[in-house]
C-alpha cells in the first residue's frame, strides 16, 4: 500500500457512477475537485473533496457513500471526504467524454457556455439527442432531476431531457 | 452576531422551500408541480448548508453564552446536558419564536398568483443579495452564496415570467395577480430593513448593505410590472418582526407539520 499514487486513486474514481444518470462516473461529471493521498506511521489515509452540482442535489449523500465502498474495495481504511462549495460547480467542468455518453444515453449534454444569460421567454438552442434536429422546444425548465430541463423535438416528437447549462 | 445572522438566512430558507413543497402532488400541470418541487429542494439544500454552519458557529462558543443563546426548551435541555448541535436540531428543535426568517416566506401559497407574488419580490431579493454576498469577508458565507446564486438565478426567472404571463394575461388571471401583488406589497419592507445583527454584520463587510439591495430590487421589480401591466402598490406601511422573532400565525401551523416527526419521535432518523 506504501505506493498508492493519486493516479491510482483517480482510477478507482472513475468506477463511482452518478446514480441519476448512471453513464457517468463522476469524473465525467467534475465534481471531484482534489485528491490528496497521505503516509503516517505506514497507514495510508486518502482525502477526496467533492463539490455538489446543486446545493440540495440529493445525490451527494449516495455518491459519498459510493466513494466509500469503492475505496473500501481497493482495502483503503482512512479515507476524508470533505465537500467543498467554492468554486461552484459549473456544467463547464464535464468532461467532453461525459457529454459524449450523456448524448448517448438519450440526454441532451449542456451545449453552451455557462452562464450566458438568456433573457425572460427565452430558451437555448437544443439539439434533439435521438435525430440531432434542432426544431426542439422547452417545455419545463426544471425537470425531474435539479440538473435538467424538460423539452421536445418537434421533428421526430420525442420528449427528451437537457442537461442543463449552469 | 454571526450566529443570528446565518440562521435567519437559514430559517428564511426552510421556510420557503417548505411553502414551495406544499404545492407537490397539487401543481396546475406536472411540469409546473415539478418546477416548485425542484425549487423547494434547491432552498433546502442551502438550508442544510447555512444550519451546518451555524451549528459549528454554535459548538465553538463558549460554555457560558451556549445557555443564553436559544429560548426553545427542548434546545436548552440538549445544551444544558452538554451535547453539541448539529443541522438537524437547529431546524427540528426550535420553537417559533426562536427562528429569524423574513414575515414574506411564512405567507401562504393561497393560489398561483399568490405563489408567484410571493416568489417574484424574495427571488428578486435573493438574487441581489446572494450577488453582493459573494464577496463577504466570511468565506464559507460567500462559498454558499455563490453556490445558491445560480439557482436562484433560475427561480427569478420562473416567478418573473408567471408574475408577466398572469399580469398581461386575461382579465381575470390580471385581477388576480394584482391582487396578489397588493397584498403580499406589506411583507417587502422588511427585506430592506436591518436589524442589529444585520447592521453589525454589514459593518464589518461581512453582510451587504441593505439599502444598495433595495435599488436593485426596486428596479427590477419595477421592470417586471411594468411588463406584466401590474401597478406598483403605493402602500408604504410595511410589517416587521420576522427577523426578531415576532412572527404571523402562519409559522406556528408549518412548524407544528416540518417539526412532528423529531418532537414526537425525538432522535428518530431513517
């Protein structure tokens, strides 16, 4: 154990799935911020700080638990998961890997940069995940998860899911 | 004076989302049901974060003033028998008179027009003031700030756009968000009134000043009628109290349901 590289660690990390959208681990999602890896007396202790995507994400509690069997798994025993709120999370940190898989799995990735204001009545550009149309329309800007906004294609008349630029 | 202050921008926050959650299972249509539920849970999330901070505020003061800080018997036995505090008992195990949230979140939904009302003057306020509060002194103040400010970002814009839908709407959907508007017009004063712990927060460049927050919120507020064809009420006789602890009936009643579990079932957990 005295050779545990952080590279290691974010090996095992990248097992850890989102358990809303379970095709991305949570590196694809950025949410893990810092890994630090520690020697003390021959016990290796690992720090993992994670931030939430939003503050009441219901999520982190079951991502922490799943860094927890993860690391568990690979024999570590000392193990800190300390969350961290600044700087906040922005759908800029997901990985292009990520948006790839997000799209893939019927969710239409975050398209823009973060935080261009749209103004009131006003609504992205989405392409439709199933026939890349983008005759889409919003229908809810809040969906069933805080991360994602409700819309439709009007061309192939599916419902589909964005995952919302923040 | 940090203590008041974050749990009266903790309770404001409980106290919101638990309005908000009252509309689950009772939304006009699913999307909109869906919407106020999603809110509701980004307020409780920054509830969660601003009572865990106020529960280490608390845990590191010192023995004597512990027992002078809180009235709520069933705190005082906790703090008496020596335990320290954690996010849960500051929600769960204090009366009415102990919680600081604004007169504003403690309104009931009513009806749509009232909901969004009610929405549009503390979204508008929030986002000012999460805004200026990024760049308070306290840094974790700040970290969560700039964490809620890009969902109460979305929270505008959704109470701005049904306060403008309702309002330059049908006559009747008019009527009643004027209406709405007028009646809920009495609870903003107090946003923009500081109190003590307010005042002491703001000078040691911890709070943002108020009266700034005001002008923001004045203007934009003042764009969003003007769009909607809603007359600004010119009522100026505003109510107080809410952040002292002097509070409507209304509170009682949310805290008799948010609180029944822990006060009837004390220390239960999932």
């Amino acid at each position: 154990m005295s050779t545990l590289t952080t590279e290691q660690v974010y090996n095992w990390l990248a097992d850890v799935k989102d358990p809303e959208v379970p095709v991305l681990s949570i590196l694809d999602l950025g949410i893990v911020r810092d890994v630090a890896v520690s020697e003390t007396d021959g016990q290796t202790s690992v720090t993992i700080k994670i931030t939430p995507t939003y503050s009441g994400c219901p999520a982190m509690d079951v991502i922490a638990i799943g860094i927890r069997m993860a690391m568990a798994g690979h024999g570590i025993q000392h193990l800190t998961i300390a969350p961290q709120l600044s700087p906040a999370w922005t759908t800029d940190w997901m990985t292009e890997d990520g948006k790839r898989k997000l799209k893939e799995y019927g969710i239409a990735p975050p398209n823009r940069k973060a935080f261009a204001a749209l103004g009131l009545f006003e609504s992205d550009d989405v392409e439709c995940p199933r026939c890349n149309s983008h005759n889409t329309a919003l229908v809810s800007q809040y969906g069933p998860t805080s991360c994602k906004a409700l819309y439709k294609c009007e061309d192939c008349k599916e419902p589909f899911e964005h995952f919302k630029c923040h | 004076m940090t203590l008041p202050y974050v749990l009266r921008l903790a309770d404001d926050a409980i106290i919101i989302g638990h309005r908000l959650s009252e509309w689950c299972g009772h939304g006009p249509i699913l999307e909109q049901d869906i919407a106020l539920s999603n809110a509701a849970l980004d307020h409780l999330g920054r509830a969660r974060s601003l009572y865990q901070y106020a529960a280490e505020l608390f845990n590191n003061m010192p023995e004597a003033e512990k027992k002078e800080v809180f009235t709520s018997v069933s705190l005082q036995n906790l703090v008496n028998a020596g335990s320290s505090l954690d996010e849960d008992n500051l929600a769960y195990l204090r009366d009415g008179w102990d919680f600081k949230n604004v007169l504003l979140v403690e309104q009931p939904n009513i009806d749509w027009a009232y909901t969004v009302a009610r929405g549009l003057f503390f979204d508008a306020f929030n986002y000012f003031y999460f805004s200026a509060l990024t760049k308070s002194t306290d840094t974790t103040l700040a970290a969560i700030a700039e964490k809620s400010l890009k969902e109460v970002t979305y929270h505008l814009r959704w109470s701005s756009e049904w306060v403008i839908r309702l309002g330059d709407g049908t006559d009747e959907s008019h009527a009643k968000m004027q209406k709405a508007i007028d009646e809920m017009w009495m609870y903003t004063g107090e946003l923009f009134t500081p109190v003590a712990y307010e005042t002491a927060m703001q000078q040691q460049g911890q709070a943002p000043d108020l009266k700034l927050i005001q002008q923001q919120w004045m203007e934009r507020i003042t764009t969003v009628c003007n769009e909607a064809t809603i007359t600004l009420p010119a009522g100026t006789w505003m109510q107080q109290g809410g952040k002292e602890g002097r509070h409507s009936e209304h509170l009682g009643y949310i805290l008799t349901e948010l609180q029944f579990m822990q006060r009837v079932y004390p220390g239960m957990a999932w």
